[in-house]
C-alpha cells in the first residue's frame, strides 16, 4: 500500500491549479442515467470515487469513458436497476443512482451503503423522502427494493439538512407527477449544480441555492450534451490552510471564492492575508502569530465539515487555546488521535474538541482514516520537525487528485512510496 514521506518545515510558494469538485461530481454522474443521450462531464478530478461510480453505471449497461479530465456517460443501454453491494460498500455516494434509477425505471434495487470511518451513515431520510412520492421501498438482505408505477408530488420535510438525501429524492421528484417541496434542502453548491443540470435536461427546479427547493414534475427529460464540474472548494480551502499553517505565498487558480465565503472570513479572523481574484485567491503567511478562533460546522454556507480536520490543525499552531464544535457528524474526529501523536494536544467532549495552540510538531509514522482526517496529516507533517510517514493514502486519493504532486510544484517536500 502507497504511502506518503514527508519533510516538514519547508514554506509554500508558487500556485495551484484546483481541480474540478468530487462531490459535485458524483451526483452529476447519477444524474446522467436521466439524460436521453452521452453526458460529458468536463473538469473531472482523477478520483478513485469518480471510477467507482463509473464502474457502477457499467455494471447497470450503461457506457462510461475517461479521458483526461472528462467522463462520458451513454445511458441509452442502461437497464438493469441494480447496484451491488460490492460497489456500494466502496462509496457511500453509489446510494445515489436510487433516485435516478427509480424515475427512470419504475424499481430499483440498491444496496445500503457500508459504513465509514465515522461512526454509521443512515440513509433515513432519503428512504422517508421516496416513500412520499409514492414510492414503495422495503429493505431485504442489505438492499433497499423500491418499486413505484407513478411517483406523485408531495410537501417533503427533511428532519435535518442532507446534501445526499436532497440530490437523491430530487431525482426521482422531476418525474414525479404533480409538484414536490422540499424543506431543509440542501444549498450546497454541488446540489445547486445538480439542480442546473435537471433544469438543463427540462426539470422545473426552483429555489436553488435556499432551502426550500419547489419541483414540477414533467413527463420526461431531454438531454444535455456537456457539463462543466464547479471547482473544488474543500481541495480549495485545504490548500488555503495549509499555506496559513506552513507559511508562504500561493495562488490558488480555477476557484469560486463565493463557494468559500466562511472559510476566507476565519482564515482573515485568524491573521491570514487572502486576496480574492474573479477565479483565484491569493493566500500569504508567515506561519507565525496565527489568531485562535473558535469554530463550529454547519451546513452551506457554514464552515464545512470536511474543513474541520484541516482546521484543527491549523488551530493547534494558532497562539492560543480555542474549540471546534462539529454539527454535522458529532463523531467526526478520529483525526484528534493521529494529530495528538505529532504533537498536537487536542481533547474531546461530548462533541466539542478543545485545542490547545503554540505546539511544536514533530515528525512520526502515522496512518491516515479518512479522506479529509489524511490532508490535516499532510499539512500537519509540513508543519512538523523532521520526517513525516503516513500510511494507507489511498484514503486520501478518494478526495484529491495528485495531491502530493501539486504539493511538491509549490516547495513541499513529499514523496508517494510504494
Ligand atoms: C455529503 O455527504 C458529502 N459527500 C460529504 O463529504 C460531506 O461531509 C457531507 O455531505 C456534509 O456536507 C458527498 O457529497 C459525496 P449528509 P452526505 O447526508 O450526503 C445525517 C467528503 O469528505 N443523515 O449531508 O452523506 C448524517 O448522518 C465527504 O468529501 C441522516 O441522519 O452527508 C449527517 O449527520 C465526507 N440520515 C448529516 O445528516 C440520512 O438519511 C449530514 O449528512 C442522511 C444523512
């Protein structure tokens, strides 16, 4: 198994070029089993999570390409409403095709997804969203069977806001006959994408970007030929904070500062100089007299989850003590340990981690478990003294697309090791 070697110490000057959003990504893909001809979706990171999606839209007959930075999908011989365990215990988000699938299909049998490195992922909601477009769901073995002969329109409420159940039961709400509401929709930019492709294939989706999306159902959809990924602000803000914890000066090209409104205003609270371009932002430090501000997770336009690992560290190096309280997934934070075992000193209670800033970092083996937990080890071994070893990067590859080699360009000491 890869893993990655690390030199600390060594400040970051030059500029990245972000790549097109793996989360936005995904749901485009589902998507495109609606589309009435080949989607190419352009600006596509190197994902392993973007081929394993593709190789699910392959096991259900359709054709999937990759080139470069681009995936083709053909859906025209898809038809076999069947995702397989094996796929879907890899990637929670091949839960996806359920809506697509049924609204194309009229049943669909998916597996339930596995769980993760953070506790269970329950999939209630987008299972209570389809039952209320008339859609007749029951779990048999570890799938999720659902059958509907006409989906129907209805008020759906979400009992908290869910990026997955939101782009799941949408794709079945376009077809759905009659008008569909959902509260506590999510806003986030890659559902507002999704919602852009619908639109463009002939869905009636408004609301976009607020909570409450309004759908009329239509008979059916048309097609759209291409589609341009939006940048990826998690990549984007990851970048951010590790220049602001090594120090340096980066440019950060093929960005969308207005997807990255709360992570510029803390980094700006916590004495970090950012410059904002149409599509680029300019981040520089010194690494030094970092402010310690206190953070807590929320929903778009919030301070993202899948930032708070990335930014605890970058707290640990602030001068002072500060806390994190995480409202989305209150057990996100295997991180604490393997940061603790490079120097951090970070304690947690009922859900709330307090971190203790001005810590020296030095260089360990440490072992990545999820996608964002293994970026804050990245940036905390840039940070730290010595060398840095962290195992099983294929976690992080889940997330970002050559990251030690867009690392490197801009002065980082980090090398992939078989
Ligand atoms: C998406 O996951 C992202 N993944 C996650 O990014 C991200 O952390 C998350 O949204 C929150 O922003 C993709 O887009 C592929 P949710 P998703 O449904 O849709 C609870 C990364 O690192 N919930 O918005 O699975 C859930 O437990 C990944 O790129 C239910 O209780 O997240 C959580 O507490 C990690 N029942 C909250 O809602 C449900 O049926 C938000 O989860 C669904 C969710």
């Amino acid at each position: 198994m890869d893993y990655f070697e690390i030199e600390g110490k060594n400040q970051l000057f030059g500029d990245i070029t972000v790549s097109g959003a793996k989360n936005a990504v995904l749901p485009l893909m589902a998507a495109s089993i609606l589309n009435d001809r080949a989607l190419t979706i352009n600006n596509v990171p190197k994902l392993s999570d973007s081929m394993t999606m593709g190789n699910l839209i392959k096991e259900m007959g359709g054709e999937v390409s990759f080139d470069v930075s681009s995936i083709t999908i053909n859906p025209q011989n898809l038809n076999i409403p069947y995702a397989p365990y094996k796929l879907v215990k890899t990637m929670r988000a091949s839960f996806y095709v359920l809506g697509p699938l049924i609204a194309k299909f009229g049943e669909a049998k998916v597996s339930l997804p596995g769980g993760c490195a953070w506790g269970p992922r329950p999939v209630d909601f987008h299972i209570e969203g389809m039952k209320k477009l008339g859609i007749d769901i029951s779990l048999e073995a570890g799938y999720v069977i659902a059958k509907s002969k006409k989906m129907i329109g209805n008020k759906i409420v979400f009992p908290k806001i869910s990026v997955g159940a939101t782009g799941n039961v949408l794709m079945a709400a376009v077809l759905a006959e009659g008008d569909t509401e959902i509260h506590n929709a999510a806003a986030e930019p890659e559902i507002q994408q999704l919602c852009l492709l619908l639109n463009e294939m002939g869905a009636k989706i408004s609301g976009i970007g607020t909570n409450i999306l309004n759908i009329q159902g239509v008979e059916k959809l048309g097609g759209v030929d291409s589609i341009d990924v939006i940048p990826d602000r998690i990549e984007a803000g990851t970048f951010l904070i590790a220049v602001a914890a090594t120090g340096g000066k980066v440019t950060l090209k093929n960005v969308e500062p207005k997807h990255m409104e709360s992570v510029i205003g803390l980094l700006r609270k916590s004495n970090i100089d950012i410059v904002e371009g149409k599509d680029s932002i300019v981040v520089t430090s010194n690494g030094l007299n970092i402010k310690a501000c206190n953070m807590e997770t929320h929903e778009y336009p919030g301070f993202p989850t899948d930032l708070q690992a990335q930014w605890m560290l970058l707290m640990s190096l602030a001068s002072g003590n500060s806390t994190i309280k995480e409202n989305i997934y209150f057990d996100r934070f295997t991180h604490i340990l393997e940061l603790n075992r490079l120097g951090c000193d970070i304690h947690l209670e009922e859900g709330c981690a307090t971190i203790k800033g001005n810590r020296s970092l030095i260089g360990a083996d440490v072992m990545s478990t999820d996608i964002r937990a293994s970026a804050a080890l990245i940036i905390a071994a840039l940070c730290a003294e010595g060398s840095t070893s962290i195992s099983r990067v294929y976690h992080i590859d889940r997330g970002y697309d050559k990251i030690e080699e867009k690392l490197a360009k801009i002065g980082a000491k980090i090398v992939r090791k078989k």
